[in-house]
C-alpha cells in the first residue's frame, strides 16, 4: 500500500532501530571482554594474563556506549533534531571502530606487561587477541550501517505522540484524543457530585 501524502514513512523504522539497539548494546558488551591473554614463563612455572578492553582500549566502549544513547534519544526525538542525533551516533560508531583497529595493538602490549608483572620472563612471555575485538569491530561496523540508514530516513519516521508533552507558554493544544479525555472527566465529575449526565 502505498503511503499517503502528507504521513510519516513507517519503513525501515522498527528494523533500523532494534539493529541499531541490538549491535551498539553488543559492541558495549564486547568492549567489555578480555581483548588479549598473554603466556609466559617464571623459572619453570607459567604465567598467564588476560587484559580487558575498557583497560587497553578504553575509548572503543566509550563511543559504544554514545552510539546506544543516540538511538534510545532518536526514539523520542523528531524532525531534525532527530537527523542530527543519528549522524551523531554515526561519527561515534565510526570513531569506535577506527579506535578498535588501534587498540588491537595496546591491548597485545598491555597483556604482555601484565605477564611481566606478574613475574613472567620478558623472553618468554608470548601474547594472542581474543575474538571479543573483532566481534566489537563487527558490531559496530552494523550499527554504522543503521546509523546511516536513520540519517537518511530519521526525519520522515513517524515520532512519538506529543500528547504527554508538557503544555507550551501558549497553552495546550486541545485534540481530539485530549477533548475525548475532558468529555469522560466531565462525564465523572458529574456522578461525583450526584448528578446525572444523561438526564
């Protein structure tokens, strides 16, 4: 059916924002996890460690988390605002990714002096990522993907009802829905004090 002139587009809304939801609430999750481990040795006996990635990589979580916020705020923006608020979530998600490709590094380096701290010989001590940064860098590379998706249609997507808005300095703007609720509140006021409405 095609849309009517003058309403919002429904298309795409429901699928781009719980993948938007879903991929920046994963990447904040996999940010989390061990990124590295490390092995070495200690005059025979092994030494292991492992290095989060909030410790090595600390800025990959912390854009994930602003691309989580972005859709959670697109939901109960409109118009531009909303625009902006995706292309926001956007450049983080970009930000992120980039900074995972950097911090795959810092975290081999951290995991290594976590081992060498924990006595392990500099010479044998040997670091492996996790899959947790990949799966971070997918993730967000996902919600990039639905980033742009809502900077393009964000601002023809149906947005929440202004009814539980608060009143402007001109005064409320009386609906249909708002009149039908005075009607019922009359309706009640009137057999509270003992009168009948339908007489």
């Amino acid at each position: 059916m095609p849309e009517q002139p003058g309403r919002p587009e429904r298309s795409g809304l429901a699928s781009t924002v719980l993948t938007g939801l879903a991929s920046s609430g994963l990447a904040v999750l996999a940010a989390s996890r061990d990124w590295a481990r490390a092995k070495g040795d200690s005059v025979g006996v092994p030494v292991e460690a492992a290095v989060g990635g909030t410790v090595a990589a600390p800025l990959p979580w912390a854009l994930a988390l602003v691309v989580l916020a972005s859709w959670g705020a697109l939901l109960a923006l409109r118009g531009r605002a909303r625009t902006v608020v995706a292309a926001l979530g956007t450049l983080a998600a970009a930000g992120a990714a980039v900074a995972v490709l950097v911090g795959t590094g810092a975290a081999r380096d951290a995991a290594i002096d976590e081992a060498v701290q924990r006595g392990a010989v500099p010479e044998t001590v040997t670091a492996s990522l996790t899959p947790w940064p990949w799966v971070t860098l997918v993730v967000l590379v996902v919600a990039l993907a639905a980033g742009l998706v809502g900077v393009r249609r964000a601002a023809t997507w149906p947005s929440m009802s202004s009814r539980y808005d608060a009143p402007t300095a001109g005064g409320p703007v009386v609906t249909g829905a708002a009149a039908d609720d005075a009607g019922a509140r009359e309706l009640w006021d009137a057999l509270d004090e003992g009168h009948d409405p339908t007489v």
